[in-house]
C-alpha cells in the first residue's frame, strides 16, 4: 500500500490522518527487514522527539486492525511489515535473519489445502527455520 492509499484508507474510515500515524507507515514502507517495534520507534523517535514509545505502538496495533501490515513473532520478538503478499519466511535461528520467499506453487497449494479442510484463516504465518550463510560453519 502507497502512502496515497493509506490517507485514502483514513479518511473511509473516519481516522484522523496525523503526521506521527504516516511516519510510522513510512518508517515500516522504508525497513523492509521485518523491524521489531522498538526499531520503528527508533526511526520515528528521529523526527518526532517527543513521541513516546506507547504512542508509535498503538499506531502500529492501529494499523494492524485495518490490514496495512502485519506482525509476526520470530524468537518470542514481535516484528512488523507491510508485505501483505502471501509469503514464507525463511528464518535463521541463530542470527534471526529472516528472508521472505514468494512462490505462486506453495500459495496455490496452501490455497487448495485451506478449502479442502475448509479452513478460512484470518492469519497465517509459515515459518521454516534453517542456518544462514554466515552461520552455517
Ligand atoms: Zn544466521
Ligand atoms: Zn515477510
């Protein structure tokens, strides 16, 4: 979602558009790299000095409700995005690196799986755990 669509999305919704609630969408559209709440924080915390932690975490639950982004849990750790896109993460269980993989074969089949079972998921997070590169030896 663009930053157009997202004040496009507030103002349906009878949402207040605030300068702190686009910073935080932004800060998530610039870190691809599934960032935990604290990092954002760190990002918004540059431009609004007086911006408190408690603030930028219910802007990230706001956006969560509407369908913006997404959290995910690695390690116990909260993390955020805004790949709505189904995908895999491919995790590092040692460094956390986390990789999205995207392939219309694994959806298609998920998808398949899910109406067979006649399950409508109202989330779902795939997760493969394997050592990275740098971590392998
Ligand atoms: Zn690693
Ligand atoms: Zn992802």
């Amino acid at each position: 979602m663009s930053k157009q669509s997202l004040k496009v999305l507030f103002k349906k919704k009878g949402i207040k558009i605030t300068p702190q609630r686009i910073a935080v969408f932004e800060a998530l559209l610039n870190n691809q790299n599934h960032p935990r709440a604290e990092d954002i924080f760190e990002i918004v915390e540059k431009r609004f000095e007086n911006i408190s932690k408690s603030t930028v975490y219910q802007i990230l639950h706001l956006l969560e409700e509407l369908g913006i982004i997404t959290r995910i849990e690695i390690d116990g750790v909260q993390r955020y995005e805004n790949q709505l896109e189904f995908h895999i993460h491919i995790i590092c269980p040692k460094c956390n690196e986390i990789e999205d993989l995207f392939s219309n074969k694994i959806k298609e089949f998920w998808d398949l799986t899910m109406e067979e079972l006649k399950i409508h998921p109202i989330n779902q997070e795939i997760k493969v755990y394997r050592y990275c590169k740098k971590c392998k030896n």
